[in-house]
C-alpha cells in the first residue's frame, strides 16, 4: 500500500511540471506587433541650436559720416551720410564748429529721418577755405616737378657723343697735368717754410686732385653703361617727383571734399528707425572727433551656434523657428549669412560650433538684445509624400523594407525611401496609403494561477530610426 501511494505523487508531480512548463513556453512565445498606418504628408529635416538675439544693423553716426555694422560682422561707411566734421589728414584744418542743440537720447526711439543733433557752421568754413588753398599748393608743386622732369629729358637729349665726352675729358686732363708740371716748377724754387712755399704746395695739392676728377671722368665717358645707368636714375628720380606731387593733389581734393561735406553736414539724421544707444554730444561743445550717436535698427537677428556637423546643411535663406523663452515668444526667422569661419575659442572646449545669422520677420513685444534663443532650422522638406515613422524602416542602403501586415502576418516589404530624419521617413515606392506597418513588437510573458506562478509583464522590442538621408538607418 505504501508503494502504491508513492508511485501516485510521482505521477502527479510529473504532470503538474509537463502543464507548467509546456503552458508557460507557449505563452512566453506569443507575440503582438505596435503598428500604424502609411500616411501622406510633410517629412521635413531639421537642425537643433541655440543663440543670442543681436541687433541685425547698428549704425555710428556723426556729422558728415555713418557707419553701418551688421549682425553678421560686415561694416560699411558712408561719407554722404550723418563721421566727424574734421578729419586726421595732416593737411586738413579741424572744425570749430560748436554743437547748438541734441534731441537724441538713450533708449528712445526714433524714426527714419529724424533730426538727432545739429551744429553751427562757423568753423567749417575756415576748414573749406584751407582745402582749397592745399589744393592751389599742391597743383603748384604739380607743375614744378613736371618742369623739372621737362629739364632732365632736355639735358639727357643734349648729352654729347661718347667720343666728344672722351675728347673733352682727355684736354681736361692734360690741361690739369701741365698745369700741375707748373706749380711743381714754381715749388722747387721756393724757400722751405715760407710763405710762398705754403702757397705753391697747395696749389700742387689741387692740382693733383683735379688730375684725379680728370682721370674718373675720362673713365665714365668712356663707359657707355655708366652713363646710361645715371641718365635712367635722373629720369626715374623726375618722373616719382611728379608721381609724389599728383598724389599731393588727389589728396588735396579729397580733404577739401570731406571740408565741404562737413560744412554742408550741420545735422544728424536717423538712417533708419530705431533705438538710440549712446550720445556723446554737448550742446556748446566742438563735436567729438569719433561718433556722436549710436542707435540700433528696429530689425533683430539672432545669431545662432550651429554644431560642425550641421554646418554643411546650410544653405542661403532657410527658414527656422525662434522661440524666445523669457517671453515664451516663437517667431519665424530666415537665414541672413552663412557661416565664414568657426567661432573664436569654439575649438578649445571641444566642440567646434559656427555662428549663423537668423532675421527675425517681426519681434514680439520686449524683446530686447541679449536674450538667448532656441532655434528649429528647416534644412529639407518634402511636401505631401508617402511617410511613415522611421523605426519601421529596416536594412541598410539601399536595401531597405518595411514589414507590412498581411492576414495578421507581418510580410518583409522592399521599400525606396526619399528624405529621412529621426521621426519620419519619405517613401518613394513600395508603399500605398493606408497600408499598416510594424514599427515595434510586444511580447507576452506567462501569468500562472495557483501555486507558484511567475510575473506577468510587457516587454518593447523595435527596430530603431534615425539618420537624415538614406544609409543612415537601423534595421
């Protein structure tokens, strides 16, 4: 009897473990599939950054003269514009002009046109007529040095022959000779340590030395080359005195232009709308000599650090999406300038970033320069196109494929894809609208009743997305 009972619990024990083990396995192994269906409509690629706002125009205004900066780095000055009325040429005179009255003020803002300062025209006149009397002078020196130039190539023109210039050397030379034969005669004769002694010796010693000229220039008028040589340098050393003094002349006139220029300039003017930054004007004071007024165009840009794997994604007028923080503001932006170089110290930390010039189409109320920005950059788009996520996309380039549901069944599908990027995928062929694709799975685990079960659970499994162009994906 006792046999009989053990031989009845082994049999149980067996069949509770086949019913646990087999239940369990089968259970483990079903499996449910995340899909959706293949939609038309935009995939668009995009570029992540963040940047600062700036003004996208400031401007340097003095009488007489403006310079523009721009968000992007260029600068430009305009003489015609509102520049000091006096200039650092040595041959200009500064104005004495005094300031009468200045309606610019700091943080106001102005309209295009608007009159920011003026000044007396007194000591601009004095200026005007010191140009003037610079340019007679230099137009006199002008017709000097072409007179000189004139008489050098008459004098190079009426040079003897070499064999006349040989002759002449050679009479010289013996009419110094004999005359050095004379005075050596006349030495011997005299008395050492007189007086006519003294006399005689001296002109002996000239003697020699006018026999030493003589014999040089017997050399040089033999030597063509020589001659040739010293007639190009006389010529050269004319024509660079009147090359020098037509320069005096167009430097001349162009102080006397900017003279004039100053003169007419008794007021600054507003180029553009915008704020007023600085004043560095006193009414009864000379005007400085550097700028007067600064102001900022009502126009802002935001200059953004794109990463140096982004960079060749730029292209001229992108458009991008701003979205100001502090005022939980978005505005839409457009490209201004591409990037010309990495920014300074960018490479020191590691990660080299390149600055990029976004215009704002409008400002939102407060916005001011200075306030950081987040930046979406549409770098590609395609336009009511078959997509689907990424993650359902599966292979390597150019092999790819989706699976697509088919009776309950997911069927391994051959796709062509166009634009990719992290989220969606541009199908080009393979796929129809309305189609339903895997683009994960769900696997179900095993719950037991009774007794000793184990835990039930989900678990995702996927393919995963990414890349911005085809051959950047995971299958």
């Amino acid at each position: 009897m006792k046999r009989a009972l053990i031989v009845v619990v082994v049999l149980a024990l067996v069949a509770s473990g086949y019913w646990y083990f087999g239940r369990g396995k089968s259970a483990a192994t079903a499996t449910e599939y995340l899909t959706t269906a293949v939609t038309r409509g935009n995939v668009s690629a995009t570029i992540a950054a963040t940047g600062a706002v700036q003004s996208a125009t400031t401007y340097a205004l003095s009488f007489g003269q403006t310079t523009v900066s721009a968000a992007s780095g260029t600068t430009s000055t305009s003489g015609s514009g509102s520049g000091s009325s006096s200039n650092s040429n040595s041959n200009s005179v500064a104005s004495t002009n005094l300031v009468t009255s200045v309606s610019a003020v700091v943080g106001k803002h102005v309209v295009k046109g608007a009159v920011l300062a003026a000044q007396d025209g007194t000591g601009s006149a004095a200026a005007v007529a010191a140009a003037q009397a610079s340019v007679l002078v230099s137009q006199a020196q002008v017709a000097n040095a072409n007179s000189q130039l004139q008489g050098t190539q008459q004098k190079i023109a009426g040079q003897a022959s070499t064999a006349s210039q040989v002759a002449l050397a050679k009479a010289q030379l013996a009419v110094d000779q004999a005359q050095l034969a004379a005075d050596v005669t006349k030495l011997a004769g005299d008395t050492l340590g007189s007086l006519q002694y003294a006399k005689d010796n001296l002109a002996v010693v000239r003697d020699r030395a006018a026999i030493f000229t003589d014999q040089q220039n017997l050399t040089a008028a033999g030597n063509t080359a020589f001659t040739q040589a010293a007639n190009a340098a006389a010529l050269a050393q004319a024509q660079a005195a009147v090359t020098q003094a037509n320069n005096g002349v167009l430097t001349a006139n162009a102080n006397l232009k900017t003279a004039e220029t100053a003169a007419a300039a008794t007021t600054i003017k507003a180029p553009v709308s915008g704020v007023i930054t600085a004043v560095n004007l006193t009414v009864g004071n000379p005007p400085p000599s550097g700028t007067a007024v600064s102001m900022r165009s009502d126009n802002l840009a935001v200059v953004a650090s794109i990463a140096e794997q982004d960079e060749p994604n730029l292209t001229a007028g992108l458009s991008a999406q701003v979205n100001i923080a502090s005022l939980n503001q978005s505005v839409t932006a457009s490209l201004l300038s591409l990037p010309t170089s990495a920014t300074s110290g960018s490479s020191g930390s590691g990660a080299v970033t390149f600055p990029a010039t976004f215009l704002l189409q409008s400002n939102p109320a407060g916005l001011l320069p200075g306030m950081t920005a987040s930046i979406s950059i549409t770098t590609a788009t395609a336009t009511n196109v078959i997509e689907v996520p990424s993650s359902a996309i599966q292979g390597t380039s150019p092999n790819y494929s989706v699976q697509v549901m088919a009776n309950g069944k997911p069927v391994s599908t051959p796709v062509n894809v166009g634009l990719t990027t992290n989220s969606l995928t541009e199908i080009i062929s393979g796929l129809s609208v309305g189609q339903i694709v895997v683009t994960g799975t769900v696997s179900q685990l095993a719950t037991t009743t009774g007794g000793t079960g184990g835990s039930g659970g989900r678990t995702l499994g996927g393919t995963g997305g990414g890349g911005f162009r085809p051959g950047g994906l995971g299958g």
